[in-house]
C-alpha cells in the first residue's frame, strides 16, 4: 500500500519521514556502493553541507573506511531534514543511477522539472557539465586502461609463448640430462669394474710376488747343497784317485809292505790324534766358535756394505738428473736474462724520448702562457683604445645629431639615426660607466686547482687573470640614456650578473634576444640592429683552457641539465658522467663520458647554492642534478681509470651501482610478494643501490650479524617515503582504534618495538642529504632546493661497523637491577668488577678535560671510574662489569670501548621472584619497576644496539645469570654497528 503510494506521487510531494524512511530501507547499499568525493561538490553547491562537513567527512582519524563515512555524511544530512535527503537523491540521480532507481523505484531523468530547486538553474546546467565532462574523462582514461591492459595482455601471451618454449627447450635439456647421467652412471660401472680388476691384479701380484721369494729362498737352499754336493764328489773324487794310486803301487811286494809300514804308522798316530787332552778340546771348541762368530759378523758388514753400494749409486743417478735439471734451467734462465736485458734497453730509449717529448711539451707550454700573457696585454691595450675611440665616435654623432636636427629639410632614412636625436642635449655617458652596467656573464668554462670560484668583482674593464677570454667576451650592448623612457632596464645589480663569477665581460649593442623583440622606434628609440654594428665589436674567438691541475671547473647553462646527462656511481665510487647529448650545452662545453662530479654551483632565487657530490648516493646525485636552473657551474675530474672499472662492475652484475652504505632500520616494515623486503625495528641493511626503478626505492640486503655478508635482499622505501610511513606509524600508535583489552595487553611491548623514534639537530636538512650548502639559513619554501619535510624524524640512521677485541664491558639495565647483579655476575669466571679510582685535585681536572672519567663517586674526594680502569681489566682478557648507568656509554665511544649492553625486561610477575634479593637491598618492587619504565624510553635514543632478556626466560636469579652469560657470549661474537652523533 505505501509502495504504491510512494510510486505515485512525486518526489517533490513526500515529506520528510517518507523520504527519509526511503533512504534508511537502503542505508546499507549507500554505505557499500557510494563515494563521499563524488557527492560532496554537489551537496556543497545545495549548501546542506559545510567546508568544515566536508573537511571531517574526508579527514577524520575515527573513519578508517569507505563506508564509515558514507554513514557519517548520511547523518550530516539527515540533520538537514527534507533539503539533505532531496540534495542525496538527486546527487544520486547524477552519479549513481542503478542505485536511485532501486531506492525510489523511477529512471533517473536530467531534466530541470525532476530537480527540487536547491540548485539555481544556471548552476545546476554548470555542475551537469562539469559531471558529463568528468565522466567522458573518467571514460577515456578507462578506455586508455583497456588498450595498456590489452597491450599488456599480448605482452604477457608474448612471454607466455616464449616461457612455454622454454619449458620445451626445458624437457629436451632434462632428457638429454638424464641421457647423460644414464652414461655416466654406466661409465660409473665399468669404472667399478676396471677398479675390481685391478685390485684383484694387485692381488695376484702381491701373491706372485711372496711366491718369488719364496722360491728364491728355496733356490738358494738348493744351490748351497749343490754347493755341497759338489765338494763331497770332489772329496770322492781325490780318495778314488788315492785309491787308484795306492792300487797301483800294491803290485810290487816290497812297496805293500812298505805301504803297510807306513799304514801302520798313520793308525798309530791317528790313534794319538784321537787321543786329545780335554784342554785342547775346549780350545779347539772355542776356535770353533770364534770362528763361526767371525764368519756372521763378516756376512753381516759385506750385506750391509752391497746395501750402502746400491743406495749410493741410487744417489749417484739423482744427483746425476738433477745436474741435467739445472743445467736445463740455467740455459732457460740465461735466454730470460738475455730478453729482459734487450727490454730494458727498449725501455730505456722510450723513456729517454717520452721525456725529450715532455720537455718539448714544457718548451710549448711555456711559450703558449707567454704568448698568452702578451694576446692579454695586446687585447687590454686594444680595449683601452676601443673605449677611446668609442667616446671619440659618440662625441661626434652627438655633433652630427646636433646639426641634423638644425637641418630640417633633410630626410630622416634610418631609424638609428632618428632615434639619436633625442639625444642631442645630453651629454654621453662614460664608457667605464656603460661597461659596467652592460657587463654580462658569458658562458665560458676554466680549470683551476680547487672548486671554488673566483669571487673578484666585475667593476674593472680590465681582465685580472692571466688567460684568454671566452667566445662571448666581445659582444654587443645597447646604450640607455637617461631621458629614455622605453629603454630595456640596465642590469646594476651584482646578484643578476652571476655573483663575480667570471673575469671576462662584454659589450654590447644590444640584448641576446634582440631578434625576437619589435624593430619600431618607438617600442625601441635607441635600438642598433646588428647590421649597423662594427664588425670589430662582432668577432669571436675560440675557447681557451689553463690547465693547472686535474680538477676542471666547467660553466654550461644549465636548464634542464639533467636532460643533457646521464650520471652512474653512487657515494662509494662517485658520481661519473655515464653519457652526454650530443648538440646540448654541455656537450658543446666539453663535457665527456668518465668525469667524475665533485661540485654544482648555481643561483637560485636570488641564493648562491652549491651542492657537493663527491660521496653523495646515486639518489642524491640525480636530485641535485635535477634541482640546477640557468646558469651552473660544475667541477670536474678526469678518473677514466675508476669509470671503467665501475662499467665493468655493472655489466657484470657484481654491484647495481657504486651507493654502499649501512642503515639501521628505525621502523617496522612488512614485505609482501612483489620483493619488498620485511625489516624489523632496530635491523641493520646494506644498502647497494640508491636509485631501484621509478618509485622511489632502494635495493638493500640483510647482514649477517657476526660477519659483513649480505643475506636476504629486496626493496626498501627511500628516505622520504619511509618517513611519511614512520609518521603514519606514529599516528597509529597515538590514535590507536579501540581492541580488547587481552589483546592489548599482548601487544604492548610489539607496538613499543615498531617504531624508533630518532631526531636530530639538523632541523632543515635531511641528515642523508649533506651534499647542499646554501649562503643563509632561512628555511625553505615549497619550491626550494631542499623538500619540505618533517626531516627531525629519521626512518634510518647511518651506521659504521666496528670489531671490538676479544672482551667487551658489560653494562646491565636497569640500573637498580644491575647493583643487584653485578656483583653476582662478577663472581663468575671470566669477569671482573670495575673498581673506581681516587685521583688528586690537579689529575682528576685534566682527565675530566679529557672525557676519561665515565662517573664520579663523590665529587669532594675525586673518586670516580674512568676509561683506563675498563682498558686495563680488558687487557687481561676479561669482561668488565660496569656498575654505571646509560651516561656512560657516549663516553666509553669516544675512547673506542663498545660495552655490551643488556637490559632485564621487568614485570610485576618477574619482579616477584627477586623479592628477597631486593630485600636485602633495600629496595622495593614499586622502584624497580619505576626504574625500568624510565629507561626503557631511554635505550632508544643510545647509538648502539642492546639486548634485552625476556622475563619468561628465567625463574630465578640463578638461571638469569646464566641467561646473562649466554648473552654476553652472543653479543661479543658480533658486529658492533654504531651511529653518529646526530646533535
């Protein structure tokens, strides 16, 4: 029934409640599908809602979402009444026309009839248009959207194409692998078994080998019975050949019977013979004996003896080959003396003529500054003469004007001419006074021994230095009287005449821009076009250089210099020159490829800036560059040496660019899939490249904690962006959205730990960005050559390395905490207690001067610790324990001691369980945990890393001094990386 009353009547003819109840049936479609930006022009221009609605609207913290402040702007209207809900539903109508027909049940219509008249009809056409031309914008950039992604889309089938054909070429290469592993895996085998036979031929040989001794022992055994054998047949051999003898003489009777005599006789004394005292017997034992022992030892020394033989003809062959050896060497040694020595002499005639050339070269050089000095001369002469003759020439068209002006008949045919007759009761100007106003700087470039430039003043006619002028020194001017009221305005001031940079100057009759500027008279009464000037005042000459060191400053004009160059380096390597346009000024002012950048000075805004770029980054380099407008001077110096190791480094791919420095990370950063790199707070990175793409990122890599080895590397926000995500950072953490309390609680210490808050004196630089000096130290504006930003708040900090020696001092925090467990820590084996020192009046105030004492006990008796009582104890090899608060630590940097700082992270759960340890200290809970909630803050701000132990990692004072020791151990096998002093 109340649809269909609503869908009769008209818009214009429901009240308030009814609209109202229309919207609120759809509040949940508005809230989703509706921008505020888009309805808010229109709402302003019905005037239901105010800048300040708008500003809340768009700004406010409490509205983290879309459709939070679609809501809140709906109860902004409905505070309106009926206008507010009218105003919706037509903005609606215009922006939103799938959404205003589901809410009233009606097709949008343009007409003006279908409006409520909140708007005048005039402004409601102007916003109509204005929505229509947005709207084809909005159309044409969505159009130019489809055709990139289009174009992105065959791209990318492109690559698809390309990596399927890779993942073809992929499977043939893994076939042809496994084809190749298969071979080798056979080969594999027969290597196997050829290493099987092999040993088992090693073993057949082994075994032949024992078989052949063995055989040799048995044939010596054979041949000594042989031996033998042979002496028993001779011994047979003489007793038959007796025999045979004995039985030849036994045929005669008289020689038997003899022969038995002499038988007999032989029995008999063979049988006395045998009849041997035992005196002899021993002795003949003995002999015996004797005999044999002899014999062995005699054996022996002719063995040993054949030994020595063999062992020394062995050395003897030896020595023999390596007599060959050397003398082969010698031989190669004489032919390397012999090419060495006719090097030399080659040598010696280059170096005889490259200095005869030198001395030429000085000869020339010589001559070429004294013809210089004496063209000087001559060309101070011919100015003084010019100036002369000038005056001469304007003296007599002042008479000439003077005469023509009488002479009214004549015909006035040059413009130059009529416009001088104005002129006519005026006397002319001086011609020091005229140089001094026409003097303009020309471009031209020097080389000097230093940077800086030569601050003379451009007063003199006269040129003060001891070098040829520019290809500019002669130029025209244009004389402007006093009574001339069209004139161009005489430039008078120093700051628009480049600040006494340059020596030369120039006269002319006319602006560089007098081409493109009217020819009338009367636009320009005292105007001279360039036929009309003498052709001496015309003439050029080229460019000339005093070389005096191998620093070149070079003067270019410098608009949009950054178009003309292309830089590579960074603050390890330095800024080079990478590549020049050809035909653009610096290209013609002699810039080339392998210069190195060392400083940029210019003018801007009336204000001398120099920039120096000898160890900026990349980054630095490239804003700097971008920063120069008109008039530059840069110095330059000649290093191809180090740029072509630097190209060879990057095509390479050793390094991304010459930027290498080390960053402490002062905020949480997360990573996602497209190579951001995920940091911690308190992370130390490398950064290798200052200038990563078009978004203003780097390329940094994690670093190992014990050693400089790059890790897991990625992109990095650069200095600026991070800094806008540190300030968003803050905000969070002081406007934080409303949570549980359970899991606020559990991230308390998290939020702590995300953000490091640093700051630094410097209040308008960014402590990154040191390169630009200016002449005042006014801040600056939006448009200056330092961005406007909050630059006291730093997202990284720069850090320097250090390797402490083997024992570092230990520092434990809290302080009250630490009195505590110093002395439990110093019991322990590796560790001493620092004991303080008492110094006389006259000591104490000369090491105070020093910054040696670290902390004074009593200030009436002098006594205090100082640095030689920590050097001392680690010295020995032992861990001091200081028992000193966080003052100490700037101190103990100076002297280059690191301490290594722990602090205990207190609860009141933790606190409880040194209850009686801060009983017999005279200390309570509540001051303990005082202590620690004011220093946690402070550990901030230190310029070194800390550790900290958590209170769930031990239960008793026990196991925290072991936690301690295993702490101490850690952080001593690691890097110490320590800030600079930011104030």
């Amino acid at each position: 029934m109340t649809e269909s009353v609503l869908n009769s009547l008209d818009l214009k003819d429901l009240e308030e409640v009814e609209l109202w109840d229309l919207i609120n049936d759809n509040r949940h479609a508005i809230s989703l599908g509706v921008h505020p930006c888009l309805l808010i022009p229109y709402l302003r221009q019905a005037r239901v809602l105010t800048d300040l609605d708008e500003d809340e609207i768009l700004s406010c913290f409490r509205l983290t979402n879309r459709s939070m402040r679609t809501s809140y702007m709906l109860d902004l209207l409905h505070l309106q009444g009926r206008n507010g809900a009218m105003a919706l539903l037509e903005s609606l109508m215009i922006h939103y026309p799938t959404l205003y027909t589901k809410i009233t049940g009606r097709q949008p219509s343009i007409e003006p009839s279908g409006f409520s008249g909140l708007i005048k009809y005039t402004e409601l056409t102007e916003y109509l248009v204005r929505a229509v031309s947005s709207m084809q914008t909005e159309l044409q950039e969505a159009r130019h959207e489809v055709a990139r992604l289009q174009t992105r889309c065959s791209e990318l089938e492109g690559k698809l194409g390309q990596a399927q054909q890779n993942v073809e070429e992929y499977s043939q290469m893994h076939g042809e692998l496994e084809r190749l592993r298969s071979q080798l895996a056979g080969l594999h085998r027969d290597w196997l078994k050829q290493k099987d036979e092999k040993y088992d031929l090693y073993v057949r040989y082994t075994t032949a080998v024992e078989e052949k001794s063995v055989s040799s022992v048995r044939n010596r055994d054979l041949q000594l019975q042989v031996y033998q054998l042979q002496c028993e047949l001779r011994k047979a051999q003489k007793e038959t050949d007796f025999q045979k003898h004995c039985s030849l003489r036994n045929n005669s009777p008289g020689d038997s019977q003899q022969l038995q005599e002499e038988v007999n006789a032989l029995h008999a004394k063979l049988i006395v013979l045998e009849k041997f005292s035992p005196a002899c017997q021993d002795i003949l034992s003995l002999d015996l004996k004797e005999a044999r022992d002899r014999r062995s030892e005699l054996a022996e020394e002719i063995n040993r003896l054949r030994e020595e033989n063999e062992q020394l003809q062995q050395e003897k062959e030896e020595l023999l080959e390596q007599k060959d050896c050397l003398t082969l060497d010698v031989e190669k040694l004489t032919v390397d003396c012999e090419m060495y020595q006719h090097k030399s002499a080659l040598f010696q005639s280059q170096l005889g003529e490259v200095q005869a050339e030198r001395d030429r070269a000085y000869l020339s050089r010589d001559e070429a500054q004294a013809h210089i000095a004496r063209s000087l001369m001559e060309k101070d002469t011919m100015r003084g003469q010019l100036m002369e003759l000038q005056e001469k020439v304007f003296t007599m068209n002042t008479y000439s004007r003077q005469r023509e002006g009488r002479e009214k008949s004549r015909d006035r045919m040059f413009s130059w001419e009529s416009s001088r007759d104005l002129c006519s009761e005026s006397p002319p100007c001086s011609p020091r006074a005229r140089a001094q106003q026409h003097a303009h700087p020309p471009e031209c470039y020097r080389l000097n021994d230093t940077s800086e430039f030569n601050e003379e003043g451009i007063g003199s006619v006269h040129s003060s230095q001891v070098e040829p002028p520019c290809s500019e020194s002669l130029r025209r001017r244009e004389f402007d009287f006093p009574f001339s009221n069209d004139s161009h305005k005489v430039l008078t001031d120093d700051s628009s005449c480049g600040k006494g940079w340059h020596n030369d100057f120039a006269f002319n009759h006319g602006d560089d821009d007098d081409d493109e500027e009217p020819k009338s008279s009367e636009s320009l009464p005292c105007h001279s076009d360039r036929k009309s000037s003498p052709p001496f005042l015309m003439r050029s000459r080229h460019q000339a250089l005093r070389i005096s060191g191998r620093v070149i400053s070079i003067c270019v004009h410098g608009e949009k210099l950054l178009n003309q160059l292309q830089v590579i380096g960074g603050n390890k390597t330095g800024v080079f020159v990478y590549h020049v346009t050809e035909g653009s000024s610096a290209h013609t002012a002699g810039i080339s490829p392998g210069t190195q950048i060392l400083q940029l000075k210019y003018e801007r805004e009336q204000r001398a800036v120099q920039m120096v770029l000898e160890d900026t980054t990349l980054e630095e380099a490239l804003w700097a560059l971008g920063q120069v407008q008109g008039l530059c001077h840069i110095t330059l110096r000649p290093s191809q040496d180090a740029y072509e190791n630097m190209v060879q480094q990057l095509k390479s791919g050793e390094v991304m660019s010459g930027d290498s420095f080390y960053v402490r990370v002062n905020m949480a950063l997360a990573g996602d899939v497209s190579g951001n790199l995920a940091v911690k707070c308190n992370d130390i990175l490398h950064v290798t490249n200052t200038h990563y793409g078009n978004d203003g990122s780097w390329w940094a890599s994690q670093v190992h904690t014990c050693q400089l080895m790059d890790l897991k590397s990625g992109t990095l926000p650069n200095y600026y962006r991070a800094q806008r995500l540190l300030i968003r950072a803050i905000e969070v953490l002081t406007y934080p959205c409303r949570t549980h309390r359970k899991v606020e609680r559990a991230t308390a210490h998290e939020k702590q730990r995300a953000v490091r808050i640093v700051s630094t004196g410097q209040q308008n630089r960014n402590p990154l960005w040191v390169s630009v000096e200016e002449d005042n130290s006014t801040a600056q504006d939006s448009n200056g050559s330092v961005p406007r930003r909050c630059v006291t708040l730093m997202p990284y900090t720069l850090v320097t390395p250090h390797y402490p020696p083997v024992c570092r001092p230990v520092l434990l925090l809290p302080t009250i905490l630490g009195q505590i467990l110093h002395k439990r820590l110093a019991e322990q084996e590796g560790y001493q207690l620092c004991e303080s020192e008492l110094l006389i009046a006259s000591e104490h105030a000369v090491r105070m001067q020093k910054g040696e004492i670290l902390e004074e006990c009593d200030s009436k008796t002098h006594r205090c610790y100082t640095t030689q009582g920590v050097d001392k104890i680690m010295k020995r090899g032992i861990h001091c324990v200081l028992p000193l608060g966080l003052d100490c630590v700037r101190r103990l940097h100076r002297a280059e001691i690191f301490p290594i700082i722990i602090f205990i992270i207190s609860t009141e759960r933790s606190v409880r369980r040194l209850r009686q340890k801060l009983r017999q200290n005279s200390v309570t809970e509540s001051q303990l945990l005082e202590c620690s909630s004011n220093e946690e803050p402070l550990l901030d701000k230190l310029p070194c890393l800390y550790r900290s132990i958590l209170p769930e990692s031990w239960h008793d004072s026990t196991t925290l001094v072991d936690n301690l020791k295993t702490a101490v151990t850690e952080e001593q096998n690691k890097i110490v990386w320590v800030e600079s002093d930011l104030w």
